[in-house]
DNA sequence: AATGATTAAGCAAGCAATTGCTTGTTGGAT
DNA sequence: ATCCAACAAGCAATTGCTTGCTTAATCATT
C-alpha cells in the first residue's frame, strides 16, 4: 500500500492515545475527577505512573479531550440518525431515542462528563459549551419547528430545558438489565412532550 | 430557667455543629465532595484545619451528616406545604413548587448532595437511601392517586421518574436573575405531567 | 544496502505540594 | 476542679507532574 497516509509509528501513537482517552471517560464517569488519579488511568491501560503525560499536558487536558470527543461523537450520532428525516415529529422521537442511546448504552457515556466540568479552567470550560452548545442548537430548531406548527405542549425552549432533564436525569435511575427499555423511557418522554 | 433543656455549652457546641454542616453543605454542593479540604470547611466557619473532627468523626461522616439533614429538611418543608391539599392536582403542584424551593432557593441546596453519594460507603449510602426513598413515597402516593384518575399521562412510577428528571435538571441551567422563575418552572412542569 | 542521526514512546525514580487526620495542650465556662 | 471546645503542630499517605534515561523505529546520506 505505498500511498498509505500514516507510518507506523503514527498509527500505534493514535491507537495508544485513544486508549488513554476512553480509559480516562471510563473511569471519570465511573468514579469523577477528582477521585481518579493519573495512576488509575495509566493502570487502566498498561502504563507506568507518568507516561500519560507525554500524551497529555495535564491531568485537565485529558478531562477536555475526552469530553469533546465524546460530545462530537454523540453529535454525529444525533446527525446520522436524523438524516433524511423530514416529519419534525417523527424526527424529535429519533433524536430522543439516539440522545438516550449515546447516554446509557456501551460503555463510554461521555454525554456525562460535562457534569465535571467544573474541574475546568474557564478557558476549557468555555470551549466545552461552544462544541455543546451545537448540539443544543440542533434540538432548538426541531422543537421550535414543532412549536409552530401548535405540536408542542410548551414553548420550545423551556421545552427544551425540561426534555434534556428528563433524558439526562435517567443516567440516576436506569439499570440496563431491569426496569424501563431505552425505547420506552424515549416513548415516555416523547409522550410527555408531544400535545 | 431551671427547665431548659441545654446548658449554654450544648447549645454553643449544637451552633457550631451546624455551622460547620451548613458550611460543609454550601461547599460541597459548589465545589464537590472530593474538591473541598477540610481546612476549606474550617477556614469557613473560622476554626482551624483539626477542629472540625472534634465534632465529626471524619470527612465522609460530615457530608453524611450533611446530606441526611438537607434531605430531612426537604421533606419537613414539603410536609409542611402540602397540609391540609386534599385535592390531589392541586397537591401536586404544591409538591413540584416546594422541591424547586428546596433545590434552588436560598444558600443551602443540600438535595444536590445526593449526586455525592458515590464519595460515601455502602453503608452509608443505604442510609441516605433510605432517607430519600420516604422522600420519594410522599410523591408516589400523590401521583397514583392521580394516575387512578385518568389525570398523568403516564404510569405512576415512569412518570416520577422523568419529573424527578426535570426538576432536579433545572440546577444545571436555573439562574436566580435571569430566565423561568421558580414558579414558571413549576408551572411548565405541572403542564407535561398532567393530563 | 549500510551507517549514523533523529525521533517517538515509554520507563524508573522521585519531588513538592496537598490531603485527611492525630496528638498533646490550653483557655474558659461551670 | 473539671471538662468542653478549640488550637498548634505535624505525620503518613497520596497526588499531579517532572526529569533523565532507554529502546526501538524511522529518516537521511552515502
């Protein structure tokens, strides 16, 4: 393959860093910030105490990276589920169904470290609500389009306040192996929002 | 006053106790468990980086303490709003404004506390289970009474699920200056459950 | 192709600061 | 005189991060 884009070397290094970088959310989400250490992360990959750092500047920039990634993979998500979706009611069901998915099922649930953010700088903090705001504003437009067209129950901003309550709150309750489906919490919800 | 209760020792002590749960309370819901040092709950309350386990046992023991007192208090208040509401739609509108009161009114928040528990051993977090589950009952009777009527839109128990999402939610975007008021937030919430 | 220079990736060791908590002591109210 | 409440001082462990080095792969030049 002799136009192949990337050596050796570069390959292993990406493949290293993102393994550091899905540990970190792992274990950030699992047990917080603060309560992981540096140790626990390189553990969790198979290095030694320092090594993570010649990936990354900082215990805090692994934190944002991992939190930008996991928002812009639940973005496209969001964008490929929605993807020649014209009806805006049938496309706000998917848009809830595909929102719950990147929140609770696999095992990375990035969507939830932006609850740490307050273990940023304001700087990094800053960038983390530019890229999360992009995915509200798919949101917005959706139920604005719905609420002029008198399908929702509230306007669409309040509405959108509240919807992201309900979907992100479930983290607290829901148990993979008993109780509510994701389908059907997403059927709840749309329910609940739909007049 | 040969009847009182508490010599001025006791009560000097049960003021300075509190002190240093309110405090406790205010910095761990600002900062978090793991981000505030005992010498911040100290330096708060103006005592010196030991002092505070003369009166707790330990860090862990104080947001305990801290958590199962923010949580009773929640109660009494609901307790309190709700006496004497026979009619259940009603009742419940009561309930949804006097938990927005608990969680974003004043200085203390302390139901966000629960977020904390994963910093807490298992047995005491069964503690604070239990405290919060009787929390949880008042608001289960309400709604199947309601959901007996035809007035929920949803089952009991989904339902209080994903209100419970809303309502707590609003911490992370409610802003006392700017935005919904409590009792529009109240309102629009009352709107989604009911019928 | 062979050789020497450079770089990527990580290890070994440890530093400096912070942390929760303990110990021995002291002033003041009863 | 007694004891509550707090202080002063510091210990032991942990923490994020740094430094100097090693190993192997890659690159440039002959």
């Amino acid at each position: 393959m002799p136009t192949g884009h990337k050596r050796q070397g570069s390959a292993l290094e990406a493949n290293r860093r993102d393994e550091l970088l899905r540990a970190a959310a792992r274990l950030f989400v699992e047990k917080g910030f603060d309560a992981t250490t540096t140790r626990d992360i390189a553990e969790a990959v198979g290095m030694r105490s320092g090594s993570p750092f010649y990936h990354f500047r900082s215990k805090q920039d692994l934190l944002k990276a991992a939190m930008i990634e996991g928002l812009e993979a639940g973005h496209q998500r969001l964008q490929a589920a929605v993807a020649g979706i014209d009806d805006p009611e049938r496309r706000l069901r998917v848009m809830i169904r595909s929102h719950l998915g990147t929140l609770l099922e696999g095992d990375c649930h990035a969507p939830m470290l932006v609850y740490e953010s307050r273990s940023l700088g304001i700087t990094a903090r800053a960038e983390i609500a530019a890229v999360s705001d992009r995915y509200q504003q798919a949101w917005q437009a959706t139920l604005e389009q719905l609420a002029a067209s008198g399908k929702l129950r509230l306007p669409a901003k309040p509405m959108r306040l509240l919807l992201f309550g309900m979907l992100n709150w479930s983290r607290q309750w829901y148990r993979s192996n008993g109780g509510l489906s994701l389908d059907e919490i997403a059927e709840a919800a749309a329910e609940m929002v739909l007049a």
